[in-house]
C-alpha cells in the first residue's frame, strides 16, 4: 500500500545490539552504513517515547464528529481510519481526508506495510471515479487525498481510475484541492501523463527511504531510481503541478543518506516533503532501528527548506498525507493557479 507507515503500540522491547565506545570514527560510520531494518530484529529497548502521544480526536460540535458521521452515509473509505492514523483529529478538524481507491488488497509485498497482498486483486470498480466525487463533493471538506494500493495487475497501474476521480471531482466541485498518493506505475510514463494532466494539484510519490535501503524496505518491483523518474516525469507534463515525496525514518538510514536523497529529490524538482517516524505494524514486518527524536526531525525541516523545498512536515507522528491541506499549502497552490490562468 502507498503511504502508510506502520502503527504498533507500546510494549516493552528487547535490548538492541550494543555499537561499541572504542569504535574509531571511521569504524561507527561504517557501523552505521552498515544498519539494516529485519523482520524479527530486536526493537529499541524500553517503552515507545512519550512523544507520540497524542489527545483523542473527538469532540461535541467539531469538524472531525460531523465528518465522522457523515462517513456513514457517503460509503467512502479513508485511510485516516483503516490505519488507524493518530492525526485523524488534527487533519480532519482541518478539513483535510485521505480516500482510498482501488479496493484494499495490494499486488506488492512491501516489509513495512500491513496491507492484504495478492497477484490478482479483485476487479476495480468502475463505478468508483464516479460516486467517488460525488460523496466527495457533499463531505464538504477543501483539500482531498486520493491514494491507493498498488495495481501491477491493472495495464495503466490505476491511473485511469485515478484520472477519473480527479475530472468528476473537478467538474462537481472545482474549488477542491486534490492530491493523488500513487504508485510508480511500474515506471510507464503514459500512466504518469494520464494523471498528472487530469487537473490534480499535487502529484505524489513516496520514496519512502534511501537508496541503501530500498530493497530491505519496498517490493522488489520498486526502485529508487524508478521512483525520481516518475517524480521528474510528473513535473514535466504539466505545468504548474506540484510535487511531493515522504521519507520514513528510524530504519538505520545516516544523516549523509538523507541528505543526499534530498539532493537527489531536488534535482528532479520536487516541492513538497514530508518525514514521518517508522512505526512497525506488526511483529511480522521490519523492525524499527531507532526512534528519531522531535529535535532530529525539526534539524530535518530546517535543513530541507534550506535547500529549497517549498512546504516541509516533519514529525514522529506525520504520515504522507499528514495536514496535506494546510493553511500555508493550501494558499501556495491556489496562488500558483491564479497566476497560470493570468499568464
């Protein structure tokens, strides 16, 4: 599945391999190098810091109640709910949700993610795209991100379904900011083109991690490489979309790894990123190698923004989709489209 980053909960955890004191610096970098996420690692000892903490998201009279309610009647299925999403209060109060598409089971096997796998998935819905926007547009909320699983056995990946979506969205309410969270379609540039000219206002792509790590993390289908491509691609064919990328941390990715990936995201031009905590779903997926602390992932916004990233999350607790419609974003795009239509 796109974008989701774990969600195990308290527990005590076993004692992790000691690095030792008398390493040179030159032996700790390599050590460092040299950390890996596994299935069945010892995880961080004791109790999960009281950092993620967060307060319960209802509430008489707010937001988040009269959407949760609506939900009921609209048949939409977010992911803000299905993982379970510690955010749920602060995005939604917001006016901000996450939709899934594409029926919930994934042709790809990723060692983060909890999602059903399967080769052959159930048919789409062609119905979906349609009643979609419709329960969309009545939700009454600005900024919508629409995301999915993985489709490998779909010929576009999906992103005809995606596309779709997007225009009936557009045609029925066209004040509505959407965002797309979508695989890399195998890498085909014709899917990339489909969606990105469909009239969405962010494309996004999650890298997930660095280059050393993308095969101890993702589906052997995904790449790095693959993944900048359809970055830069989407950035091409249309100009004027914005771009967006999330990066998990706590994997045993360095501080020289993340700031090299950054480098590479900018040289594809990408504008928005976001850096969350990995957080294992089950003791059946990656082990977490360590928690990155508040002030880690303040040094992480601060140093993005530096190298020219145009809007930055980063937080234990953000997730890929995490308060997409933010004052600051939601004016960003709106500003950029009033001075396309002008010039």
């Amino acid at each position: 599945m796109i974008g989701f980053i774990g969600g195990e909960f308290g527990g005590v955890r076993r004692r992790p391999r000691p690095i030792s004191c008398n390493l040179s610096s030159a032996q700790r970098v390599k050590e460092a190098e040299s950390a890996v996420p596994k299935v069945g690692a010892p995880m961080p000892e004791g109790r999960r810091p009281d950092w993620f903490h967060v307060p319960a998201p209802g509430g008489d009279k707010t937001r988040f109640s009269e959407l949760t309610d609506s939900l009921r009647d609209l048949n939409l299925h977010t992911v803000c709910e299905e993982a379970k999403c510690p955010n749920i209060g602060e995005c939604w109060n917001g006016g901000t949700a996450t939709i899934m598409l594409l029926g919930d089971t994934c042709t790809r096997g990723c060692k983060f993610c909890a999602i059903n796998t399967a080769s052959t998935p159930p048919p789409a819905d062609e119905s979906e795209p349609f009643n979609t926007a419709a329960a969309i547009a009545k939700w009454g909320i600005n900024y919508v991100v629409l995301t999915s699983v993985d489709r490998d056995d779909m010929p576009d990946g999906g992103a005809g379904h995606f596309a779709q979506t997007v225009k009936y969205i557009k045609a029925l309410d066209s004040s509505i900011l959407v965002e797309c969270l979508v695989s890399d379609f195998q890498g085909r540039h014709s899917s990339v083109q489909a969606l990105a000219e469909s009239g969405l206002d962010v494309y996004a792509h999650n890298l997930e991690t660095v280059e050393r790590l993308q095969r101890h993390v993702r589906d052997r289908r995904a790449g790095y490489r693959q993944s900048l491509d359809v970055l830069r691609a989407a950035k091409g064919f249309r100009k004027g979309l914005f771009t967006k990328t999330s990066l998990m941390l706590g994997l045993g990715e360095t501080d020289d790894e993340i700031r090299q990936t950054l480098r590479d995201l900018r040289s594809v031009d990408v504008d928005v990123v976001t850096f969350g905590q990995y957080l294992r779903p089950t003791s059946k997926h990656l082990s977490i190698v360590e928690y990155v602390t508040p002030e880690k992932f303040e040094m992480w916004k601060e140093e993005s923004e530096k190298m020219g990233f145009r809007y930055v999350a980063s937080g234990p607790l953000v997730r890929s989709s995490y308060k997409a419609g933010e004052y600051f974003m939601e004016n960003m795009i709106k500003e950029q489209n009033k001075e396309l239509v002008e010039g």
